[in-house]
C-alpha cells in the first residue's frame, strides 16, 4: 500500500516557541489517520504546514506523491481542506455555494452543475439546495462545506476539528460521510478533541504532545500502552470461584459478585493464557469479558494534563 502522506523531521516555530519538534508520519493510502493533542500541541500547525498554508523551517513532507514546497501547486490540486468551522457563505444558497466551488475549480456551466448535482443528492442536501445556508443547522452547514471540500475531487482531505459543535447525532452522521469517503478511496488526515470519534474511525492514531508525537499506533494498541486492563471471569459456583484464584494467584476477588479479575493487556495471547489455565484445571465459568483502558486515560497518561475539553463533551 503506497503512502499519501509522508513526513520527515518536521520541525516549525513561531518565535521562541516551538511547536513541532522533528514530526515523522507515514499515512497509507486510502485510510484515516488521525492526530490527537491538546489545545496548542501543534495538530492545526501541522495540518497547514500538509496543506500548503504554512512552511516548515526544516524537514520534508509529501502529500499525494507531491513535495508541499516544491510542488504546492500539485498538492493543492489533490487535497481538500476542511478548517475547524464551516466555510460556506450563508447568503448563497447551498446550490450557489457549490456552484461557486465548481467555478473556481475551472469546471464549464454544465459540468458544474452536474458535480453540484451529484455532491447535493450525496449528502442528502436536494431539499434544502435553493434554500440560504444560513438557515441549515450546524450538521447541513458541516455536510455541505465537505461537500464543497470535494467539487474537485481530492484524493487526500484534511477534517480539523470536523465536528466541533455539532449534537451527537449530527456527529454520527458526520463519521458515516467519512467512512464512504475512504470507502470510495479517499485518505482521510482528521484532527479531533472527541477521543470517542478517533476510536471509531481511525485506522492509526498519533498522540502529539508539546510538539512531539509520544504515541502512534491503531487504537487496540494506544489503549495497550496504559495500565488498567483485565479479564473479568463470572462463576456460577463458589468452588469454581475458589479454585480459580488458587490458578491465578494474587488477583481482584469478590465473592459476593462471585467474580474474579485477572490484570491483562487485551491481547489475544493474555487472553489465550487465562483460556489455557481455566482448561488445564477444569475450571468453569459462566461468563467471560475483557476490559481495556479507554483513549481517554490513553490521553491523560501520555500528555500527563487533564482535558478540559473532555468535560465540555458531557
């Protein structure tokens, strides 16, 4: 699988402040890679810096087979850019909006209205096409700027903080238009404070903290690097229980619930080894379960900072 996005020892700095500190990121193509930070780790920086909008002071970086520096205007031609709120003019109305997109991209009259055609009736916008964009909601006004984000049909699209205010709904839906975009082939470099929204759509997660990227991996293996996992066995039998805990030694008893909690890193081979020891001793158990850390205390062990924005989400 080629890349979409290559980087190499980025570093920018505004001053005496330093925000990206040598970044190295690889992102194949045709997925969604996601870079999670908090406020002022340097994730809208670098995201210019892909997009053309900014230059770093040294490292290389590749976007679509392309040099961002030497060859931006080939860049530009293949990415789409989606900033943290919508772009879209809301005295025009969601038709006009793409039109003008169209126009700008150099498409003629009829091809135009044929790309604004089919991007309105993707994103489900037809009813609302001759109606103003100031009068769609928050979820309307975000799926129509990616729809203008698309009229020239970007193989690499950049979401910063896609659905920031938006209500849970709307966000739901925001990550279904993003997994048919990367089901159609398009490579997805999403930034976002909602750790549940990197859970469920990135393929590969990069935790950047004080501009160096501190963790990197899918989020089964983040959520392996933090402590607090375990396999919950369920008894239906005090004897069960009983010998259990003798094969397991030194492990969370509670014989009220009639369960036991084994310290495990979610992997198949502790789970195996669990398997393996209840078999070998003819040991029973009515149910069985795995628990493992969330991106959120994934989060708050690699940044060591607590996440105001975590308790704005609630």
């Amino acid at each position: 699988m080629t890349n979409a996005i290559e980087t190499t020892g980025i570093h920018k700095s505004f001053g005496d402040h330093t925000v990206l500190r040598g970044i190295d990121i690889a992102v194949a193509s045709g997925t969604i890679y996601s870079l999670l930070g908090p406020n002022g780790a340097g994730k809208t920086t670098m995201v210019n810096i892909l997009s053309t909008l900014a230059v770093a002071d040294s490292g290389t970086a590749r976007v679509a087979g392309y040099d961002v520096v030497g060859q931006a205007d080939a860049v530009r031609a293949a990415i789409g850019v989606t900033g943290q709120f919508a772009a879209v003019d809301g005295r025009l109305t969601g038709a006009e909006n793409l039109r003008l997109m169209a126009d700008l991209h150099h498409y003629g009259r009829k091809d135009g209205r044929r790309r604004t055609a089919q991007l309105l009736e993707q994103f489900d916008l037809e009813a609302a096409a001759k109606k103003p964009a100031s009068t769609y909601s928050g979820g309307m006004r975000r799926r129509l700027d990616i729809a203008m984000t698309l009229v020239g049909e970007p193989r690499v699209i950049f979401l910063d903080e896609p659905t920031t205010g938006l209500d849970p709904r709307s966000r739901r839906a925001m990550w279904q238009v993003i997994r048919d975009l990367v089901a159609d082939g398009v490579t997805i470099f999403l930034t976002t404070q909602y750790l549940e929204e990197a859970d469920q759509l990135a393929d590969r997660i990069a935790v950047l903290d004080t501009g160096v990227i501190v963790a990197e991996g899918t989020p089964d293996e983040l959520k392996r690097l933090v402590p607090g996992g375990h396999i919950s066995l369920q008894f239906g039998e005090h004897d069960q229980l009983v010998a259990a805990a003798k094969t397991f030694g030194e492990v969370a008893r509670d014989d009220d619930a009639m369960t036991l909690q084994l310290p495990s890193d979610g992997g198949v081979r502790s789970l195996r080894a669990v398997l393996d020891g209840l078999d070998r001793e003819s040991i029973t158990v009515e149910g069985l379960s795995i628990h493992t850390p969330d991106l959120d205390d994934v989060f708050l062990a690699l940044t060591g900072r607590p996440r105001a924005e975590k308790e704005n989400q609630k």
